[in-house]
C-alpha cells in the first residue's frame, strides 16, 4: 500500500484539479483529452512539489500504460470491426433478416434479452456493442424505435458480459483479485443478477409496446427494401458473427477474436460485395458511408474506422496515466483510508465496498480500478468479520463494474458514443440495468441485520 507524501489540502486540491476539468469538458462538449491532459499536469506539478521526483511521476505514468498496451489495439480493431461488417454485408444482412422475423414481436424486450445472451457468450460488452449491437441498432430504428432508447437497452444487455460471463477479461480479473472461484461466485450473483435482468425486462416490454404499430412495420418494410438493393443479402453471410461467437466460447482471447473479424469481413466484402481491396482499405481507416435514395439506410450504415477511434485512444492513455499517478502517490489509498478503519459490521462493509468501488470507477474513469484497489484495501476487512469474499467480488461487478457506461467520461461510455453516434447523456437514462444492479446491493445490504 503506497504512503501518501502529499499534505491533505494538496489531496483535495489535486482531486478538484482533475474533477473539474473533466466536468467543464463534459458540459461544454469539449473532447476529454484536453481534460486529462490538464488533469495530468496538475496533479504531476502538486505532486513535485510535496516530494516527488520528476522521474517517479514518469515512472508511473508509464508504467500504467504499457501494462494495458493490449486494450489500445483492441481499440483501434473496434473501429476497423463496425467498418468492415458494414461494408462485407454482414450487419445489413443481420438487420435485414431481424426486420423480416421480429416484425411481429416486442422488439425492445427481445433485443434485451438476444444482446445479454450474446453478450456472456462474446465475452465482452464493448465488443458485443460494436457488431451485434450495431445490427440491433439498424433494426430497432427500423421499427422507428428513437436511437437513444435503442443503444440505453443494448448497453444494458451488453454489460451482462463483464457481470458473469466466463471468458469476460474484467470478470476473470474480479475472480483473480478476489480469490474466488467462477462457480460459488456465480451461484451468489445469481441472488441479484436474476431479478435485475427479470425487472429490466419488464420495463423493455412496457417501453417496447409504443413502437408495434402500422408505421413502424412499413418503417420496416421500407428499410428491407432498400437494403436489399443495395447489398447482397445471403444467409452465408452470418456464418461470420456465428463463427465470432463460438470462437469467444471456446476461449480464444478478444483481441484474436476481433482480429479474426476484421480479416474475414475484408475477404467477404471483396467477395460478396464486390468490393476492390484499396476501397476495403479506405472504409477500415477512414470509415464506411453509402449514399442511398433512402436516408435512413445512410444514417444507419455507416462508421468512422480507425481514426475516428484515435481520439478514443489518447482519452484512455490520459485515463490510465492520471490513475496511475492518483494510485502511485497514495492519493487513492489515502482517500479510501478513513472508509475502511470504520467499517464494524457486514453491512457497512457491503454498503462501502459498493461505494468504494464505485468512486474508483468515477474518480479513475475505468473498471481496472474499481476492481483491483477495493479487493486489496478490503481483504483483510472480509476476513476480520467472517465475510465471504465472494461477497466482496459480487458487490464489486454490482456497482464499480457495472456503472461504467452511465459515467460521461469514463473510457466505456465514450467507446459506446462513438460506435453509436449517441451520448451518454441520451442512452443513460434507458440503460436501466446500470442503475438496477447498485440499487439491489443497496437493498440487499440494508436486509442486513
């Protein structure tokens, strides 16, 4: 556990240097990087004054992001993967055949419930938005149904995959800095994970139940139309997503996963769509765009590639290097001190283990913390009032894991805008498994006696 050098003003007043900007950035529609950048300079200059060496503050910014040098690459893929499955068909095909059989069905309820399933089996929330996500999205406005609803009810299925799914990264490193076991962990998430889906549900039914009307089947019908003209449509074409899919169950790694993607869709797109490879190219750099007679299809079928995902790039490596040095002068543990020495029974503990983990997630702007800093700071809290730990990794994905994407600023939710088009602020509202899941652990922890 790292000791704090810096004085308590010099704390707060280096909280309130990295608060603020991101704050004013949020509100002003200003790009984050400028945020963190400023955050970064701050909190370095405070730091150097109260003891710290130039050299330490660089030490542990680098640090910091060359041991998450995988999840940049995973990025830039992102951007590369939404390009090439427009362009080979693949998503057009998706939501030409979703039109064609869920025309007479509530779609948000059963988007819900298709994005949570293939989402544990993907194994990722950001990666499960990014291909099926984007298929349900061209879907759902298909039926008319608003854009912001749309993506608030695929982020909330989506993030079911860092909660419980086997092969999700996030949740196997709860299962690691937790000391726990997949089975007995699974079997108590079960406790707040079945009524947080089954009530979530309910609420997608109601809400779906506005948009099963005549305007929306010939919205449908429409949209079917044009994509068919403009595409070539084949069953064959979703062996791909399939094939993505029961790679992620098997256990290979997401980033081969993506990887994997983007080369058979540049092949398909060069077959299928008759595509020359210098176009395939351009679509995976620079993005994809049609210009059709119809504007919904235009709207729909398109993506920034690459390069729209490098603004993504610098937010997370400001991220990750201003909680490095949060974490690296003790700030963090010397914040979470006080918390901790009070806590006298179990349910304090619940209620501050959620509360911890979830002002990480916040101050840090990512999942890592939230996960890895509660699990070590409360280990021995467990252990002294006969807690089990799965307590502690279940609270954990309740409330730091699973708040991510309603967070402005956090790295999740800014992916999700740009993959979407759709800010955070828009979908936050209808991503009502984020709010559910740290409302029963509070409930679940008051039931304490």
């Amino acid at each position: 556990m790292e000791i704090c050098k810096i004085p308590k003003s010099g704390i707060y007043l280096t909280l309130f240097s990295c608060i603020m900007p991101i704050i004013v950035c949020t509100i002003m529609g200003i790009s984050l990087v400028y945020a963190f950048l400023l955050g970064i300079i701050f909190s370095s200059i405070i730091s150097i004054k109260n003891g710290f060496k130039i050299y330490e503050i660089k030490k542990m910014v680098l640090k910091g992001v060359y041991e998450c040098k995988s999840l940049y690459i995973v990025i830039l893929l992102i951007g590369a993967t939404v390009s090439v499955w427009l362009s080979s068909g693949v998503v057009p095909t998706m939501i030409y055949y979703g039109l064609e059989y869920m025309k007479d069905m509530n779609f948000l309820f059963v988007c819900f419930l298709l994005i949570a399933l293939s989402s544990v089996f993907m194994g990722t929330a950001v990666g499960t938005i990014s291909t099926i996500g984007v298929a349900m999205l061209g879907i759902g406005k298909g039926f008319g149904v608003p854009t912001n609803v749309l993506v608030g009810v695929i982020v909330s299925g989506s993030f079911i995959a860092d909660k419980i799914s086997p092969i999700s990264g996030l949740f196997n490193l709860t299962l690691a800095t937790t000391e726990t076991n997949y089975k007995d962990l699974t079997k108590l998430s079960m406790r707040t994970l079945l009524p947080v889906v089954v009530i979530s549900s309910i609420i997608y039914y109601f809400i779906g139940t506005k948009y099963q009307d005549i305007n929306s089947l010939n919205s449908a019908l429409e949209f079917t139309d044009a994509i068919k003209s403009e595409f070539f449509i084949s069953p064959l074409l979703l062996f791909l997503p399939i094939s993505i899919i029961v790679l992620s169950i098997l256990g290979v790694k997401s980033i081969y996963c993506t990887l994997g993607g983007v080369i058979c869709g540049t092949i398909t797109t060069i077959i299928y769509q008759h595509t020359t490879i210098k176009e395939v190219i351009r679509y995976i750099i620079l993005g994809f765009k049609i210009n059709t007679n119809s504007q919904i299809i235009n709207n729909t079928l398109m993506s920034g590639g690459v390069v729209s995902m490098i603004s993504v790039l610098l937010i997370v490596i400001g991220t990750i290097s201003l909680s490095s040095i949060l974490q690296g002068t003790g700030i963090i543990n010397y914040i979470t001190k006080d918390i901790i020495e009070k806590i006298n029974n179990k349910k304090e503990l619940t209620l501050k283990t959620g509360f911890i983990s979830s002002i990480l997630t916040v101050i840090t702007c990512d999942q890592t913390m939230g996960i890895v800093l509660p699990s070590k700071l409360l280990e021995y809290k467990y252990k002294d009032l006969g807690v089990s730990k799965n307590i502690l990794a279940r609270t954990i994905s309740d409330t730091g894991t699973i708040i991510a994407p309603i967070i402005p600023w956090n790295v999740n939710s800014i992916i999700i805008s740009l993959v979407t088009g759709v800010s955070c602020v828009s979908y936050a509202p209808y991503a009502v498994l984020c709010f559910l899941f740290p409302l029963i652990t509070i409930l679940s922890a008051i039931k304490i006696k």
